[in-house]
C-alpha cells in the first residue's frame, strides 16, 4: 500500500456517524496485516478529529490482543499520550494499550502512578477506571511486588458502591 492511499483506504472505515458507534472498525482490523499497515493506523492517534482518533484506538486494541508486538515500537508514543490523554474513550483504551508493554524502572513507575489516579478520580469515566484497575491488575500479575499496592486501593474502590467498579474487583479477585 502506498501511504497515501493506504490512509485513505484506513479512514473510509473510520469515519461518519458520532462517538457512540464505532463504525467499521471490525471490517477494518482484517486490512491490517503487518507493521507498516499497524503504524499507519496507529498515525491516526495523532489526528485532531476525536470521532477518528476513538474509532483507531478501537481497533489498535482490538488488533493487539493478537499482537501485541506491533506496539513495541511505539511505547514511547504511548507514554506520551497517557500523560496527556482527556478524551474519556481514548483514556479507556489506552489503559488497555499500555498493560500490553514491557515495562520497567521509572516507566513503570510512572505508567503505574497515572493508571493508580485514573481508578482513584471519581472525576473520570467509570469505563477509565474500570480498564485501568484491569490494567493494574494486569501489569500486578507481572510484577508481584505492586500487588500490595493495589489490593490497599481495593477497599477505597468498595467503599465507593459504584457497580461496574465492585464488578470487576469481584471478577479479578475469584
């Protein structure tokens, strides 16, 4: 695909209709076969038109539970956008993305305290917090020694009685 027409190709399943529809994202996720498609995509996030950015960031996580190697090259990328991040649905996916890198020292430290203030405002969405205690945990299970640390913040989200956050402390906690 040449860049430009690859692109277009990309948004004609990203765009129309409003934030509460993700569009053609499932018909676009097959079209990304390799790296250089991924990147292209992944460009996207870059992009001003929140509708655009929401329905790439979709597909970027939906495309990386398969592999999730395409995001190793955009970690830094990454950690920008979690800093900076304020559209709730790019902050929701995000939290994902980022659990899916390998992580250590300061960036871990640091990925760890954003993900931690995510749970714990209840000034963010309920989904934010929800996939970024999921992110937590995530990240948790592969480095032990922050287990403490979450299951402290387990009681403080209880104590909040919000549903969907009890519910996925019940499924994390079987």
């Amino acid at each position: 695909m040449a860049d430009h027409t690859a692109l277009e190709e990309i948004l004609k399943y990203l765009k129309g209709g409003d934030l509460r529809s993700v569009g053609s994202v499932a018909d676009l996720i097959p079209q990304i076969r390799c790296q250089a498609d991924f990147d292209l995509l992944f460009s996207l996030l870059h992009w001003d038109n929140r509708l655009i950015v929401m329905r790439a960031v979709d597909a970027i996580e939906k495309i990386t539970i398969g592999h999730p190697e395409y995001l190793y090259g955009h970690a830094n990328e990454l950690m920008q956008f979690l800093i900076s991040a304020k559209n709730k649905e790019f902050k929701w996916h995000l939290a994902t993305l980022i659990s899916r890198l390998s992580l250590a020292g300061k960036e871990l430290e640091r990925v760890w305290g954003i993900l931690k203030s995510w749970v714990m405002n209840p000034q963010d969405s309920k989904v934010v917090r929800v996939n970024a205690l999921q992110a937590l945990y995530d990240i948790s299970r592969l480095h032990k020694y922050l287990k403490k640390e979450l299951d402290d913040l387990i009681p403080l989200l209880q104590k909040e009685g919000i549903p969907s956050i009890n519910s996925k402390i019940s499924k994390l906690y079987k």
